[in-house]
C-alpha cells in the first residue's frame, strides 16, 4: 500500500565548531575548513587558491596566491558575495561557492552549478509529506509526484520484513561460500569466474564503476528523483538482496534531495539500465558528481557531507541490486504517461475551439454514431465535443450565427476528432496499464526468493515490455499534432477559414501565424521520423552473452520528445483558435470554451500587428503544460456528464475527470448560466 504522513524530523546542518566551506576552483572541488567565522570571504577565495595551486605541479600558472584576481560567488543562484563580508554573515556552514579568477575564459562544455531545467527548484522547499512504498502499490501518478519533491519516502513494515529476510539469504551464501551468479562470482561474460570472499565488497564497487559508462546531458532533478525513488520502490519488493540499512541509507539520500549525476544516455535496455543506474549508484558511493538545492553539482561527497550523510559502503550484491533493472526506462515512461494523458484531455478542448471559430457542426458527435462503434475513447471524446458545444446547454452565438448555413458536413480533421483523438486515448490506458505494472515489478537478477531460501536467475531486466509500450504511445500520442498542424492550416487559410490570412490585419505589412504553422508542420515532420520504433532494433552485446535488447531508454527520451512537440503544436492552435475569435467579435462561444479563451488572454494578449511569437507560444505551452486548460473546462464536463450518465458511457480509462476534480478545487460559479 501507499500512505501519506507529516514529516517528524527536517534534515539539518547546524553550525559545528569549525564551519567548512566547500569551494569551486576551476572545475575542481577544494574543502576549506574556517577556525575563526569572522574572517571574509576573501580569505575564503585566497586559502581555496592556495589550495588549489599546491596540488598544481605548474602551480596552475600563479607565480604565487597574491598574483590571483578573483571573485566569489555562491553555487547556488550564482549571486557574488562582497570579499569583506565575514563569513558567518554571508554563508552558512557547509555552503558552497565558486572563486572564478579574473581572465578566464568559460567552457562552452563547462557543467553549470544548475543544470538545465533546474528552474523548477528555485521554488524548492522540503516536504513535509511521506509516501510510504512497499513496491506493489506505486502510481504512476505517485511517481512523478515524488519526482517534483512533493514528498518523503518511507517504507511500509511489511517491506522492511521482506527486505531483511531477503538479505537473510544473502547472507547465507556468502557464509557458506555458494556459487551464485553476481554474488560470488563476476558478471556477463564472466559468470564463470569465482571470486574470493574476501574481494566480494570490492567486487560490488568496481561492478559500479566499471559500469558507469554514460554520456549525454544529465537528467533534470525531477527525472533523476524519479528513477531514484522508483529504484527505492523495486528495492521494496524484497527481491534484490539489498541490507535494510543500506535501502534505509539511499532513501535519506533520496529525502536530501541528493541526486546524482546520471548521463541520459547509455542503456540498451538489457541487462536492464545498466549504464544510468550504476551512476545513481556512484553517487550513492560518494563518487562522481551529485545536485543538491542547497550545492548544486558538486563532488558527490561534498553534498552528502553538506546533508549530514555518509556514502554508502557496498556489501555482498548490493552494488548487483542498485543497478540492475528497468528503472530508466520506465521512471521516464511515468513522466510520458502522465503528459500524455494530460495534453490528450486538452486537446478536445483546443480541437473544440478551432471547430466554433471555423463555424463547424457538432451534429458528428452526436450519441447515436458513437454508440454503434463504440470504443471508449471514441465515446469520451464525442461525449467531451458535446459537453462544450451543445448549444442547448451552453448557447452560443457563433454557432447561432451559421445554424442555417448550406455546410453539410465539415473536414475531416474536424469531423473525426472522436475517432482519431479517441484511438490516443485508449494507446494512453494501453500503455500505463504496462507501466503500471512494469513500475511494480521486481527486475533483477539473480532473483532473491526469501520463501524458498534461493536465488534464480531469470530474465525480468529485459526492457521489452515498457520498450514496445513507450514506442507505441510516441506513434499514437503523434496524432494529435498530425491532426492539430491540419487545422492550423484551415485557421491560417483565408480560404478555408473566411478569417483574414494569417490571423491578423493588413496581410502583407503583417505576417501573423504564417511561421508559426511552419513550427508547428516542422515538429509534426520531427515527429514522423521519431515515431519510428527503437524497440525493433538490436545489438548483441557483453560478448554475445546479452545478444537480445530492448533498446528502450531511447523508446522513453524519443516518446517524452514526440509528446513535447505534440504540447507545443496545440499550443500554437490554442493561439491561433483564440485569434480567430477576436475576428468574429462580437459574437461569443459557449462558456466553458469563453473561460479558455479568457485564460489563454490572461497570458498572452491578442495580435493586433507582428510581434515576437516565440514568448506567447511558450506561454500557451505552459498552460498546457500545467493542465490549465484542463483545470477551467473540466468542472463544466462534469457538470454535463452528471446531467447526461447515460449517454456518456462508456468512459475511456484517461479520462480522470472526476478523481481529477476531487483533487482540485476548481468550482463553478452559481450565477454562470450553465
């Protein structure tokens, strides 16, 4: 089960005896202890420089520590500290600062103190929360959750007892000298190879080292809390063989918000994430470099040391438990999901909008054409097209205006928004129906069977499940831009809009929307050649010991990329939508689509000549983004679906409106005529 608890305890470093700084010179990492906290901040820059030029045999090009011209900055938020400052005034014990020296160029390759993304941490605070996991109960929803630092982790009891009779039998084995693949013996091509008991810790270390082979940029804090948190829930199982105390250990550094650095590249998906999870072991180790909100990227045991926390010394299999599965793969399929499902909901609400400005029927959704194919995401959304544009529920007068116009049906792309918005919809449940189960599920290998008192070896790391899954979401979650880049045409196009070309006045002088469709059609082509499988292709590896992979790390980075690009093109419909209102002005829509364009116009005001786009676009993509859209359109949904039960089953899996709008307290004013 999971539950929810208030924290008890917050993590803190109080000021000791002898406060110590931890200093940036020139990409290395130098601890300066401080007897005396009233000496400045220079001080601090002068005694990290001599620091730094004593390791230097060339004395890092200084004739001596006076010739140095410096500044001091802290690491995080990068703001410059006045060298008179004394230090008990300006830092805080354990604080980390960067001297840059005066002339030195910086690296286009050099590692920032914040790595991209870490915006979303400026507003970091501690939760007070707990998620307790016991491995079989965890959500998707949870998931990303955890991955935001919206809570603590503890584990249940029943997990703590699993965990400790599984180590039981690991114990065991080393005790009684029993060959077992990767506890006594090496890995891969070398699960022949014995080793002696007394290089069974060293064993586990060099396995993490070796294997931390990665490349690429590091993943954003949420992504890495995520996998590490999802790590923590397998752990949970009582399956890997890992010590309490150890797993008790990693969830303290996960509390910390210690993350370490985990290039996103690297994984074949099989022997699950290798690559990936032995770096979020290595700085569980206290090696290689680890973010904090309190450092940012730092050498990993400056930062547990800055938190109060100690690496963690490998034992028997533990190094084997940390890294072996398809965390990557499927934390990064969690965050996929969870957009999809969002920006899926909201693109009914956008394709609505864009059918009342192009003077489209709602007579293709009517209950009856659904009801005889009845596919529940095809059902949803006809049932959602009706709930915000009946015009009997909600009047409106742009529908009013054409109500006896010769149109008898419209174009495809307004006409089948059920069908081809409805076949995503059910990819979507396809898909977290496997992730669901996949986040779960216990991955290792060999498999610590408590019950049975035995380890097996099996196969439950290969990443085919998630690999295949995530590649058929990027196909399917695709057609909402596919369709969405369509109907931007039709708005853009004074011939099939009867709307100014480009959306905005005096064509010619002004160009409008003209390049944001050529955005939108260029994120559509990206999309074709992203959408092609990874999970079909396969390399041998580990001297063919590994010869099948999934490939299904880049199945989960492609399908968070398609699912970007699909964001950011209904971003741009939603503006073009609402620009093509402020053309049939004075007339107005049904409410709940004139609340999304009052929201749209909260953020971003109407063109009424060119300007730069690029702004509104991610204006509008935020809100998607944050489900905003969502939040103003789904309390009168639910409003139509509780006066209309019948017609509205069945309901597609994602569509979570109502728990939704139990979660949130959006609420429909009484005086609104509904």
């Amino acid at each position: 089960m999971i539950s929810r608890g208030t924290a008890s305890e917050n993590l803190s470093c109080g000021r000791g005896a002898m406060p110590r700084y931890t200093v940036h010179v020139r990409g290395e990492w130098l601890a300066v202890p401080c007897q005396d906290a009233q000496l400045t901040v220079g001080w601090l820059g002068r005694e990290a420089v001599r620091r730094y030029i004593k390791n230097k045999p060339d004395n890092g090009g200084f004739a001596s520590v006076d010739d140095a011209r410096f500044l001091v900055r802290r690491c995080k938020g990068l703001g410059l500290l006045d060298n008179e400052d004394p230090l008990d005034v300006a830092l805080e014990d354990n604080e980390f600062v960067e001297v840059v020296i005066e002339g030195d160029a910086m690296s286009p390759d050099f590692i920032p103190s914040q790595p991209e993304g870490v915006y979303l941490y400026s507003k970091y605070r501690e939760p007070e929360k707990y998620i307790a996991l016991d491995g079989d109960s965890l959500t998707t929803e949870d998931l990303v959750s955890l991955g935001k630092g919206h809570y603590k982790i503890k584990l249940t009891p029943t997990a703590e007892k699993r965990v400790q009779k599984s180590r039981e039998v690991i114990d065991r084995i080393v005790e009684e000298k029993t060959v077992v693949y990767g506890i006594t013996t090496g890995f891969g091509k070398f699960a022949r190879t014995v080793i002696p008991v007394s290089k069974l810790e060293e064993l586990q270390f060099n396995l993490v080292r070796s294997h931390s082979s990665g490349v690429g940029k590091p993943l954003s804090p949420e992504r890495c809390r995520m996998l590490l948190a999802l790590r923590i829930n397998v752990l949970a199982k009582g399956y890997s063989g890992i010590s309490l105390g150890t797993l008790k250990q990693v969830i303290e550094v996960f509390n910390a918000s210690c993350l370490p650095y985990v290039p996103e590249k690297g994984t074949v998906g099989a022997s699950g994430d290798l690559a990936p999870l032995s770096h979020l072991a290595l700085g569980l180790i206290g090696e290689g470099k680890m973010w904090s909100p309190k450092s940012g990227w730092a050498d990993a045991k400056y930062v547990l040391a800055a938190h109060g926390l100690k690496p963690i010394v490998l034992k028997p299999k533990e190094g084997l438990a940390l890294i072996n599965g398809t965390q990557m793969i499927t934390s990064l399929g969690c965050e996929a999901v969870e957009r999809a499902s969002a920006i899926a909901r909201q693109a009914d609400i956008v394709a609505a909008l864009t059918l009342e400005v192009l003077k489209g029927t709602t007579k293709a959704f009517d209950t009856d054409i659904h009801a005889v194919r009845p596919h529940r995401g095809q059902v949803e959304v006809a049932f959602r097209f009706r709930s915000l544009l009946d015009s009997d529920h909600h009047p409106s007068e742009i529908a009013e205006s054409h109500r006896f116009c010769d149109r008898v049906q419209d174009a495809y792309t307004l006409r089948c928004c059920p069908q081809v918005h409805g076949v995503v919809n059910d990819t979507i449940a396809f898909v977290k129906n496997i992730i669901t189960t996949e986040i779960n599920s216990a991955t290792d290998n060999p498999m610590v069977f408590a019950s049975r008192g035995e380890t097996i070896s099996g196969g439950n790391f290969h990443g085919e499940y998630p690999a295949k899954a995530l590649d058929y979401l990027a196909i399917g979650v695709h057609e909402l831009a596919s369709i969405s880049e369509r109907r931007i045409e039709r708005l853009c196009n004074p011939s099939l809009s009867e709307l100014p070309a480009f959306l905005v006045a005096e064509g010619g002088l002004n160009s409008g929307f003209m390049i944001a469709h050529c955005t939108a059609a260029a994120l559509v082509s990206e999309n074709k050649a992203l959408c092609h499988p990874s999970s079909v292709d396969s390399l041998s590896t580990s001297a063919a010991t590994e010869d099948h992979v999934s490939m299904g790390g880049w199945a989960a980075r492609k399908a968070l990329r398609v699912i970007e690009h699909v964001e950011q093109v209904l971003a741009i419909e939603l503006l073009a939508a609402c620009q093509g209102i402020e053309f049939l002005r004075p007339l107005k829509t049904t409410t709940p689509l004139e609340k999304v364009y009052d929201l749209v116009r909260s953020v971003v005001r109407p063109w009424i000549k060119d300007r730069f786009m690029a702004p509104d676009i991610e204006a509008a993509h935020r809100l998607l983004v944050e489900q905003k859209v969502w939040e103003v359109a789904a309390p009168y949904i639910e409003k139509y679906r509780m006066e209309h039960i019948p017609e509205s089953r069945p309901v597609s899996p994602t569509a979570f409106s109502l728990e939704f709008l139990h979660k949130k307290s959006t609420k429909i004013p009484e005086s609104e005529d509904l």
